[in-house]
C-alpha cells in the first residue's frame, strides 16, 4: 500500500480519510507549511562569486587526460571514439 501525501491551500476543519486507510492502525502527521515560497529567489548562479573570481583556472578536460579504466569506466566502443579527439 502506498503512503499518501496531500497538501492543503486552505485546510478544511475535517480531512477525510480514503477508504482503503479506514479501520486500519496509520499514521497522521499534520505539519503547517509556513514561508513556502519557492526557493528559486536567488537564482541559478551563473558567475564566480567575486571573492573567487580569477582564483580559479581551466585545466581542460579531465577525463580524456586519463584512460577510462582508471575513472572506472569502461572504455569507449569504437564507434564513439570521435568522440573523444
């Protein structure tokens, strides 16, 4: 039996309890969902932050620089290999 999880807008002052729940020892956990405003109001970042900007440097790809084996992959079929250059 899956658990089931409802979220309430405005919460009725009864919530009824679905059938295949009744007469049945469950749980009920009610939990007040303040400050649900999304937590995207920063933002992705897409800069350094300016205390590390210019402290960091490109290397170049770090996986063709060593064989795949060693990252524990298995190597690539011959087919992908232009893949690689």
């Amino acid at each position: 039996m899956n658990p089931l999880r409802q979220v309430y807008e405005d919460a009725p002052a009864f919530i009824p309890i679905p059938e295949v729940f009744q007469h049945r020892r469950i749980e009920v956990v009610l939990s007040p969902l303040e400050n649900t405003e999304p937590k995207s109001q920063l933002g992705k970042r897409r800069t350094a932050p300016p205390r590390l900007a210019g402290k960091a440097r490109d290397v170049g790809d770090v996986m063709s620089s060593i064989a795949a084996t060693d990252w524990g992959m298995r190597p690539l079929p011959p087919m992908w290999n232009c893949m690689a250059a």
